[in-house]
C-alpha cells in the first residue's frame, strides 16, 4: 500500500496492480491520490521485475474524475494548475512507460477517469462498465489526453458528439466503436483482465516497450518517418536477448522462455 491507501499497488507474477482505493467517492481523484498513482506509475516503471501493469478501481467504479468537493473548495488552485500538477504526469508516465499498461475498467469510468483509461495501452471493460465524458456537464473542457486519444480512437464525429452531449457509454458499445479493447462478463473480468495482464507479463517486455514507442510516434509522424522510426526500433528489438530465444524456440519446436530483455 501507498502512504495514504489511496492507491493500493502490489507486484505478482511480474504484474504490478495499482487499485485506485476511495471506492466511497468512486474512487475520484484528490490531489493525494493523484500524486500516489503518479509515484505507482514511476515505481512500475523503473523495476525491472515489473513486466506489465494492471490500473482497476476498488469497488462499483473505476474512477469518477476529478473530486468535485476538492476542486471547487474555496482556496484551491487555479484549474491549469490541478491538470498540469495532477493529470499531465500521469497521462505522460503512462505512455512513456516502455512495458504494457492494462486498464481494467470494473464500473463508470468519468471524466479524467475515463481519459485516464484511454491513454491505457489495453483496455477492457466489465459489462456493466460505462464510460462518460462528463467535463461538459460542469462547463469545462475534456482534458487528461481526451481531446488527444478519443478523436483517434473513435473518429472525430462520435468524439464530438460524446464530449458535447455527455452521453454515457455503455462497455459494449465501447467496444463497438474501437474505444476499448474487449469486454468480459461481470463474474469473469476480474480474473479475466488479470489473466491478460499476466500474458503481457510473460511475453518480451523489450519488445513490447519499443512496439508502444513506434506507435506513440506514429500518432505524429508521416509515413516516410514512420519506416524511419520502425527501422531504428527494430535494430533496438533485435539486438535483444528475447529476440534470440523467440528464434530458437521456433527453430526448436518448443515454447519460447522470454526474459523481457
Ligand atoms: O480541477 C479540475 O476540476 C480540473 C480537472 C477536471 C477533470 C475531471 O475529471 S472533471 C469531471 C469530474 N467528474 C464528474 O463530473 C463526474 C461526477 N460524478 C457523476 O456524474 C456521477 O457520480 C457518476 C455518473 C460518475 C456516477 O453516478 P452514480 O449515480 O452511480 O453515483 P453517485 O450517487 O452520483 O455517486 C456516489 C457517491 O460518489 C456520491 O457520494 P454520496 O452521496 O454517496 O456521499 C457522490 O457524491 C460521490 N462522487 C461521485 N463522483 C464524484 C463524487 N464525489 C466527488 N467527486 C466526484 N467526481
């Protein structure tokens, strides 16, 4: 557990499990649990035992965004300052992280906890999970990588549509327009998403992290770069021991054993 428990974080079969734990506000971030997730993400980051990481919420819901209580207290910081300070950095760790992150929505996902889960490398769904872009209904404007990932992820239309009308989500439908992943029955995700997590863990973690550097780029490059960039990172992927045993185990007629280096 973090100082305050407001993220609980534990490392197993080399998947590090963040929870977001104030499940009584579900689970909407404070400044505090903010900060955690922030220092959870670095922590997985830099362990070389950790080979995939499992973000999920504790209770009905993934996240509600941002604690409306915090924000608006009398006193609090201007709100470039909250986004800058809060969420930029965890959008940022998140994508700049060279091993796969999983986002395990088990209920509503709002706001900055929707867009949190977007910037996810996998994300999958509980059926009864939904997703709402809710800024709009408070007079703000989608921030924590929205306005970035959903246009990508969805097209530019149903984007628009989402983030000015608020409509929620429901996970499958999720799945239906390319926001998410997969969806897995209520009494299954948990272990279901765990077991993906757990597969990602087991695969080449080196690999991986440069496949998810090449199509970060590619969300700016053109195609020109783009061939640069994945010539460049195969040399780096190749040049790695999971490379030799992927062959060998091909050329062996066996399983591979991948090490993540
Ligand atoms: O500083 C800044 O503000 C900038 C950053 C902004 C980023 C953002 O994320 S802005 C968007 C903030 N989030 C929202 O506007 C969502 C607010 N919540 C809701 O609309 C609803 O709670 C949900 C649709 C997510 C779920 O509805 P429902 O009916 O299932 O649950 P509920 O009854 O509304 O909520 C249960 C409890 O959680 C309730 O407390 P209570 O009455 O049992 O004591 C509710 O007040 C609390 N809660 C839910 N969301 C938040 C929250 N408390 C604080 N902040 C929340 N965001």
């Amino acid at each position: 557990m973090t100082p305050n428990n407001l993220i609980s974080y534990n490392i197993s079969e080399s998947v590090a499990q963040i929870t977001l734990n104030r499940p009584e506000v579900l689970n909407s971030f404070n400044r505090a649990m903010a900060l955690e997730l922030q220092d959870a993400l670095r922590q997985s980051g830099d362990n070389d035992s950790v080979r995939a990481v499992y973000l999920t919420g504790a209770g009905r819901a993934f996240c509600a965004g941002q604690d409306l209580g915090e924000a608006t207290a009398i006193g609090s910081k201007p709100i470039d300052a909250i986004v800058r300070e809060q969420y930029n950095p965890i959008i940022t760790l998140i994508r700049e992280m060279e091993k796969p992150v999983v986002c395990a929505v088990n209920g509503i996902a709002a706001g900055a906890g929707a867009n949190v889960a977007l910037a996810c490398d996998i994300v999958v769904a509980a059926a009864s999970a939904n997703f709402v872009q809710a800024f709009c209904k408070i007079a703000l404007i989608p921030d924590s990588g929205g306005t970035f990932f959903l246009p990508r992820l969805v097209g530019f239309q149903r984007a628009s549509a989402l983030m000015m009308t608020g409509d929620k989500v429901s996970a499958q439908e999720a799945m239906n327009m390319g926001m998410i992943y997969k969806v897995f029955d209520d009494v299954a995700f948990a272990e279901e998403s765990l077991n993906l997590a757990k597969r990602l863990a087991s695969l080449p973690t080196r690999g991986l992290g440069l496949t998810k550097k090449a199509l970060n780029s590619s969300l700016f490059n053109n195609l020109q770069a783009q061939l640069e960039e994945e010539g460049r990172l195969q040399m780096q992927a190749a040049a790695g021991e999971d490379f030799k045993e992927g062959v060998m185990a091909f050329l062996e007629k066996r399983p591979p054993v991948f090490t993540g280096k």
